[in-house]
C-alpha cells in the first residue's frame, strides 16, 4: 500500500495530545491576531459542559489542527498552520482550572499543569505571536497585576475563572479530556498553504437537512444507521421531497414556540442540535417515530390533494395561497384532528380564521412573518387563547373596507373564486372591467372614450383599476374576445358568464368611478361574511412584535441604533432604540422588580450578571456588589432580555416596535 511521504495525519484525544507535546508550539507571524471573544468562551464552555454530563462513550470532535513540524533555538517546534483560536482559548481554560485549584488538589493541579507547561524548564507549550507572546505567558502563569489586565487574552481567562467554582473544575476537567481532533502534521516537501486552503475551500457546504441527516446517523453501528435510514429518514424525504430543509424549519418551530434565525449560516441544524443534544439509539426511536409522523402532514400541506377529507383539503388548497409561513401551526392542528384532540368542525373553524388572518393583513400591507410562533404559544392555552390571538391580529373590518376601496387587491384570483362560490379558478381569468391600460377609443358609456377624459379623470379611473370593484372572473374563452374592449361590449360576455358574480356587473348602465366605488362597497359587504374576524374585540396590535419574537442579528448591523421605535414592556411606553439599550434597562429593572429571576437566569447561563468586573470591557452596576457585562453582541443580548423575561414570566407582556430601518 502506497502511503504519503509528507502528511502525517491521525485522530488523538486533544488533551493528551497537549500534555504529551515536547515540541513548543508556536504561531507563526504571519497568523491574524487571537479575536476569540467572551461569546465564543461560553459556547466553548458550554459544548464541554454537555460532554462531560454524558456517557463515556460520547467524545466531542473540535476538528482539525494542522501544523507544520521544524527545529528551532529551543529544540523542536510545531509552527501551527490552523487551530491557533482552538489552542489558544484551551490553554487559558485550563489555565483557569489550574489556578483554581492548585491549592486545594496537587493531583489535579499537577495534571492541568502538563497541559500549560513543559516539564523542564516550565517553559510555556504554547507561544504566541512575539507581539503578544509575554502578556499571553503572564496570564497562563497568573502573573498578571491587575492594572495590566487589557487584552483579550485577560479578558476571557477572567471569564473562565468567573464561570468555575472550584467545585466544578473536576467536571470541566473530564469534559475537556474528551475532546478529540485530527492532528495533521506536514513535513519538509508538503505545501502548508495549499493544504490549509483544501481544509478551509469554499466548495459546496452541507446545507441544514444534511447536517441533521449526518448527526442523526453519527455513531450508530452500520446495522443502526440502515435501520433508521429505511424506517425513518426515507419517508420523511419522501413525503416532503424538496421542502425537506423546510420541513424541518417548521417542525422545529411547531416544538419550540419560536422563530428559527434561518439567515445566519446552519440556524436550522444549529436549533436541531440544541432540541436534540444526545440521541442514543431509543430516544432516537422515539423522536424519528413523530419525525415521520409530522412528514407525512407536511406532505399534506405541500399537496392537499393528499387529504382524504374534502372539506379540508379544500381549506388547506385556500391556505396555500398565502405560502407557507403557518405550516409550523398547521401541522399541529391536523395532527390534534388527527388523533381526535379536536373535531373536523373546530379544525375548519380555525383554517377559516387562519384564512381571515393572513388576506386581511395582505389587504391592509401588514406582513405576515414572525406571525406562527405566537399563534403556536397561544394555542398551548387552548382553542380560546388562540381564537383571541388570531383575532388580536387580524386587522379590523373599517380598516379592510378603506383598503378595498382604495388599494389593489392582493390575492384577486382567490378573493373572487370564493366570493363567485367556486373552488377552483382553472378556465377563469381575472379580468380588469376597466382594462389596466386602456386604449384611446375604450368607453365606459358607448358615447365618452378615454381619450376624451381630463387628466384628473383618467388619474382617477387609474387609480381604482386594481381594486376589488373593477375586478371579476371571467371564462377564459369570453375573456380572450373582449380582451380590451369597451364596457357595452364587455357587458354582453359578462352576461353569458356561468359566474352569478360576474353576470351581476352587466346590469350597470356605465362604468366609471363612482360604479367601481359602488361595486367595491358592496363587494366589501360580501367579503366580511366570508372573511369574518371572529373572537373578542381586542386592541388591533399589528405594529408590535412580541419580545419572543424579535429577530436575533449577530454583530452590530448598520443602523442597530435605531432598531426599535418604541418597546412596550408590561403596560408601560418605553422609548428603547436598540437592543443594547434594552437588555440594560430590562435587566435593571427586573432586578429591582424580580431579583430573584435575574439570580436564576445568570446562574443557569453564567451571565451576564457578576459579582466582580473580572475583565476588562463594558459593564453596568446592579447594585455595590453585582455588575452586569455590557460587551456581548446583539445576538446573545436580545437572546439574555427574551431569557430573562420568561424566567420572570413577563414575555408575553413585553413587545417590540421596530423602526422603519429594520421593516420587513
């Protein structure tokens, strides 16, 4: 067997590798500056954690580290090519742990200790960059004075020794020594820039249903994955076809009550991981059995035609109209049809008001995103609460009326099949009474052409065109003849319509206007019988986002200072413009309200309130002896206010507005 000459490359337990290392290793100059910073800390923190708590088998891969072997002044070195971040941050974890404990467990200390430091000399293993290499030597000694305490190498080494209670070390520790990686090792002949750019290219990523495939399957026996594979993952590609990465969107948002943050990178596989942090082979049984089970609804939805019972299929073809965003609340409401959690009566109900919802809030221009996950909390209080929901968004019967009126009508093919009575649309074609663009000699009268109209007057004709009044289905054979054509002679296809709807508006003598107008009112009537808004008249909210709800976005984006125009918290008017702003006024206030939830929260997550400003950074007084950091980005800190505040219970009394910068 031919093997290479010039790579050496093999799977190790990363501690180990660390403590059994006589080579320093060394980052070479040209490597970007050491820019891990405190949020990174806590996911590094927290993945060990998980892998500590699980079984002996569970190891955590953290990739690969490649390096380049040399002899230098001081004996042999490996030049790190890529894994200076991972190596970096590991050392001053361990360092953390070692200075915790070095005075209360020699054993412990001294096997930390081998890890940081070669034996002879105490020399430290890793060397950074020159620039940096005797502040980073001086924190993993702890001998750094406080006043000097200003780089990020200080700043997350105070974050790891503020997160460890020395009674917690022994755990970290185990979580540490089962982290694996591949450890690549070049020699003279190979090229380090060619291989690093093989391990970092920019070929075709796995996209989010792919990565969930791969983790599902990870770890199983070959007998396993083949099992699970045929039982499970081929009907779930099967019933959802090329909507599987959407599938699994949904169903994540249909179990968590919350949006998944689809725009930053893997947030589908990312939010599945959190939901499914370790399947052994039963649990993952369980979970695949409602995996297929919700497939097969979603599948469903894609095709209606799927569904055995008429009246809902038919529901189900109307909702598709308006895309896909309820699907996460769709499939839970068949799946309770379903199983005889709710009858066929309250199922259509819903799938009414559902309809209601989304074509009224298209009617009068309000979005319909970031709509599903609230209606789903809702429904977890009952059929009532969700009726309440659904009606606190569904906008109000004056304000659709003004907006049929005067605006185009959206979904026009829909609107005018149910309000004819038909179920289907094919062989009709929506056909504009006054055409959209009318040619000179077209008349509403037979005597006045269009031509002969003022500016003003053609303005006004214009402006009605894509309203609900001059608008009606049509035969498609009829449509083509009169394609263009004046009212009379419009008037006479009209008449020989099978459409009741359509034959209605051959009875007025001119169309202008004021008959456009009138046809809108009445058509207006029409439509808040078929498009009621039920449930109790609440406050008409559509401006406001709950807190749940609010979109996560990493970094500082441009234009975060004005991200809110206002946030409603608990009845009070709070004018907070960006989320900076917001998690320092929640936190205060809560702590003066509900102490107690802040304690919790901050224990649970080791953050953000401490009781010492350990590091260096931004931070805010709670009070003489505990101090909220201020330096995390966006993300982590809308996710901290939304955390919080459920710990308190009050995120259902907690909206957002956001300001137009951030509309969507």
């Amino acid at each position: 067997m031919l093997t290479a000459t010039n790579i050496e490359a093999h799977a190790v337990n990363t501690m180990a590798w660390l403590s059994a290392a006589d080579a320093t290793i060394v980052v070479p100059v040209y490597q970007r500056q050491y820019r891990w910073d405190i949020g990174g800390c806590e996911r590094l923190l927290a993945d060990i954690r998980a892998v500590a708590d699980s079984d002996e088998r569970h190891m955590h891969f953290i990739g690969s580290i490649l390096s380049a072997e040399t002899r230098g002044d001081n004996g042999s070195e490996l030049v790190l090519i890529d894994g200076q971040q991972r190596v970096t941050t590991l050392m001053l974890l361990v360092a953390a742990l070692h200075h915790t404990v070095r005075g209360q467990d020699p054993g412990l200390a001294e096997e930390l200790e081998r890890v940081m430091l070669h034996r002879r000399g105490g020399r430290t293993k890793l060397r950074p960059h020159r620039a940096w290499a005797e502040v980073f030597d001086a924190v993993v000694r702890d001998a750094r004075g406080d006043a000097d305490r200003d780089s990020r190498f200080d700043d997350n080494y105070a974050f790891f020794r503020s997160q460890i209670r020395p009674e917690e070390v022994a755990r970290v520790w185990r979580g540490l020594q089962k982290l694996e990686h591949v450890a690549i090792t070049l020699g003279p002949g190979a090229n380090a820039q060619q291989i690093f750019e093989s391990l970092n290219s920019t070929g075709e990523p796995l996209r989010d249903h792919e990565l969930i495939h791969n983790y599902v399957l990870m770890g199983l026996s070959h007998a396993q994955q083949t099992a699970i594979e045929d039982e499970y993952w081929v009907p779930i590609e099967r019933h959802t076809g090329e909507r599987i990465a959407d599938f699994w969107n949904h169903y994540l948002v249909m179990t968590g009550g919350r949006e998944v943050a689809v725009s930053r990178g893997r947030g589908v596989y990312d939010a599945f991981r959190a939901q499914f942090p370790r399947l052994d082979p039963p649990a993952l049984r369980r979970s695949a059995e409602e995996w297929r089970s919700f497939a097969e609804v979603y599948g469903i939805l894609l095709e209606p035609g799927r569904e055995t019972d008429p009246d809902v299929a038919r529901h189900l073809h109307w909702l598709n109209v308006f895309g896909r965003s309820l699907y996460p609340l769709l499939m839970r409401l068949h799946r309770e049809w379903s199983t005889g959690v709710i009858d066929k009566d309250a199922l259509v109900c819903v799938l009414e008001q559902l309809q209601s919802l989304q074509l009224r809030r298209a009617i009068v221009s309000l979005t319909n995103t970031r709509l599903v996950a609230r209606l789903l909390r809702a429904l977890d209080d009952g059929p009532a609460a969700l009726e309440e929901a659904i009606s606190r968004l569904t906008p109000s019967d004056d304000r659709v009326r003004v907006a049929l009126k005067f605006t185009d009508l959206p979904h026009a093919d829909y609107v005018l099949a149910r309000l004819s009575g038909v179920d289907r649309i094919s062989g009709l074609d929506v056909d504009h009474i006054l055409p959209a663009a009318p040619a000179d000699e077209w008349t509403g009268d037979g005597d006045t052409t269009w031509q002969d109209l003022t500016d003003d007057q053609q303005n006004a004709h214009r402006a009605l065109a894509g309203t609900i009044g001059n608008l009606t289905l049509l035969e498609e054979d009829l449509a083509m003849s009169v394609f263009g054509a004046g009212f009379p002679v419009k008037a006479d296809a009209y008449r020989r319509s099978a459409l009741g709807l359509t034959r209605a508006v051959a009875d007025t003598a001119t169309w202008d206007t004021a008959a456009i107008s009138a046809r809108s009112a009445e058509l207006a009537a029409r439509f808040m019988t078929v498009w009621p808004r039920r449930g109790p008249l609440v406050i008409d909210d559509d401006g406001l986002t709950p807190i749940l709800d609010a979109v996560p976005r990493r970094g500082w984006p441009r234009g975060w200072e004005r991200e809110f125009a206002y946030v409603e918290y608990v009845g009070e008017h709070w004018e907070v413009p960006d989320v900076k702003y917001l998690f320092n006024r929640v936190f205060k206030r809560l702590w003066a309200d509900n102490r107690a939830s802040v304690e919790r929260y901050s224990s649970q997550r080791g953050g953000p309130v401490y009781p010492d400003m350990s590091w260096t950074g931004q931070w805010d007084d709670l009070d003489a002896s505990h101090f909220l950091y201020m330096g995390w980005d966006s993300s982590y800190m809308l996710a901290a206010v939304q955390g919080v505040l459920s710990e308190a219970g009050l995120a259902p009394e907690v909206f957002v507005k956001y300001s137009y910068l951030w509309a969507e």
